[in-house]
C-alpha cells in the first residue's frame, strides 16, 4: 500500500470524527446574525459620522472592513449556507459594496487556485511574492536583495489596496460587467456618504487611518499562514495526498479565542485547509482533535506563537 493511499484512509479518520462531533455543519443562524450585525454597524457608523471623532470613526470601520473581509472570506467557503450561487450573492454586500473587492477574483485566486495547490510553486501564486523569495525558484535582483525588508514589511500597510485593484483588474479582464458595477457602488455609498456628512478634510484623515491600520491587520493575519513554510514543486506535489499537502504546506498559530477572533479564524490554518468548509466558529475544536490525531499517528504539526511565525518569514526573507 503506497502511502499516498495511507494517508487518505487516515485523512478519513479524522474526517468522519470532525464530522460525527457536528463541527462540518453549516451554521446559517449564527452566520446570518453575523452578517447582520456588520450591515447594522456600517449603517449607524455612516449615519452618526459627524457625532465621531474622525480618528475613532476610522477605528470603528476598521473594525467593520476587517470583520466585512473575514465573513465574506466564510461565504465564500460556503461555510454558512451550502447553496454555492447564493452564498456568492450573500458576499457582495461585504465584498462589493463594503470592501469594493470583487468576490469572482477571491473566489478564484482563493479558493480554486490556493486551496487546491497550496504551496505548489507554478500553481499558488500567494507563494511567490517579492521575486519568489519564500520559493526555492528565487529571483536574483540586486534591487530586491538591497531592499528586501524594506520592500516586504513595507507593503504591509497597502495591502487593501493592492487587494482593490486586482480585484478591479480581474473583473475588467473577465468581464464581469455586473460585479464591476456592484463595485462601483462603494464609492458613493461609502465614501460619498463620509463626504457629505464630515466634508473632505475629515473623510481624508478616515480613509488615511484606515489604510494603514486595515492593511497590516490582514496582512499580518495573511502572511503567517503560508510563507516561510515549505513549498513544492507541481512534480513533487504528484506524491502528496490530500492531507499531506495541507499539513506541510500550513502554519497554525498558538493561542486562545483572542487570537483567534484577531486572525479572523486564519489561525487555525491547518484546520481550514483540510476542512474549508467548517465554520470559523468551529476551528478551535477541529485544531484541537486534529493536533491530538496528528500525535497519535505521529505527524508532524507545524504551530507556533504569531511572534515566532514572523520571525519566521524574515528568516525566509534573509534567503534571497
């Protein structure tokens, strides 16, 4: 029996114990009652905008885009409701017209491109960032290898945008006339909105703050789950099962229920690769039934604090 064979039939075990103790179960109440109070709270923040200090207005729709990102990340994982065409339809409130990000292109890079090929070199283009440099097929730039850390850490805080515009450039290439417009929609509704109500000086100073406490959040959150781990190439990857692929691919981070609300459930990142439709709600309990199966069997379960995961990545970062 070869052991790619093993490893499926082991992947099963944990599956059906996941599966028995309820925790692949959709949670359409609880996702619903999420969803809601995002859509209250950007409407009262909208609303009350010239009540607020503009600096903690800006905190406030932080925290409103942050959690915006991360339940459109879960319907998009059909995590809440299992119907796929409306779970898409149920995103682009959070994607579209909160975010201006188009659900189509994280669908796509995300979901069918990453999770698919976690961490195979020619296919996950998350893992080739800055010239390849967390790759074995790195680049040999001389700019880049000046400033590495300057160009990688400094592109934490314009993650968001970045996000914005491949967004708009995938639905352009593609044609997705409808979404675009859908997108286009941010712009007044939210935007226009803060202009109206605080006038341009203190909309500035929002969306300027905002920036650059949204962006290093998710790009934080982003960074530690994949890079500074191994990759492979798509010949190697031939070898590999299902649950191999996601186990060695994948960093968990340690730490409790604030961690895992500050890391929008990402932390649990081995979890959410062998098991992307399970609730984020749930993912504390599969980590803890998956790293007590990984014992049993003796597989290696690759977790660590956030501070040593970034420690980590610029130790990856150094190689190139």
């Amino acid at each position: 029996m070869s052991n790619t064979i093993v490893y499926a039939d082991i992947f099963d075990e944990l599956k059906a114990q996941v599966r028995e103790a309820g925790l692949l179960e959709r949670v359409p109440v609880r996702g619903t009652i999420e969803m809601i109070a995002i859509i209250l709270s950007i409407t009262v923040a909208l609303a009350t905008a010239p009540y607020w200090n503009p600096i903690l207005l800006a905190l406030f729709l932080t925290l409103i885009f942050t959690r915006s990102v991360f339940v459109s990340h879960d319907i998009l994982h059909t995590q809440y409701f299992k119907n796929k065409s409306l779970s898409k339809k149920l995103s682009y409130p959070f994607s579209a017209f909160i975010l201006s990000n188009s659900s189509s292109w994280w669908d796509y890079k995300h979901n069918v491109n990453h999770h698919t090929y976690c961490n195979i070199v020619e296919k996950d283009e998350d893992i080739r960032a800055l010239d390849g440099a967390f790759t074995p097929n790195k680049g040999n730039s001389p700019f880049i290898k000046k400033y590495k850390h300057i160009i990688f850490w400094g592109a934490m805080f314009f993650m968001f945008p970045a996000f914005i515009a491949q967004s708009y450039k995938f639905v352009i290439k593609r044609k997705l006339w409808g979404e675009f417009a859908l997108m286009l929609l941010h712009w007044p509704l939210i935007w226009g909105t803060l202009l109206y109500q605080i006038g341009a000086m203190d909309t500035f100073i929002v969306a300027l703050t905002m920036n650059f406490i949204l962006s290093p959040w998710l790009a934080f959150g982003f960074i530690t789950n994949h890079l500074g781990c191994e990759t492979f190439s798509e010949e190697e990857a031939k070898a590999f099962s299902w649950m191999e692929l996601q186990m060695r691919g994948s960093r968990s981070l340690k730490g409790g229920k604030i961690v895992h609300w500050f890391y929008g459930g990402l932390n649990t990142q081995i979890e959410h690769h062998l098991f992307p439709k399970a609730p984020r709600f749930n993912l504390l309990k599969v980590q803890k039934m998956t790293k007590e199966f990984a014992q049993k069997y003796g597989i290696p379960y690759f977790e660590t604090t956030p501070l040593m995961a970034y420690v980590q990545i610029n130790d990856a970062l150094k190689e190139y």
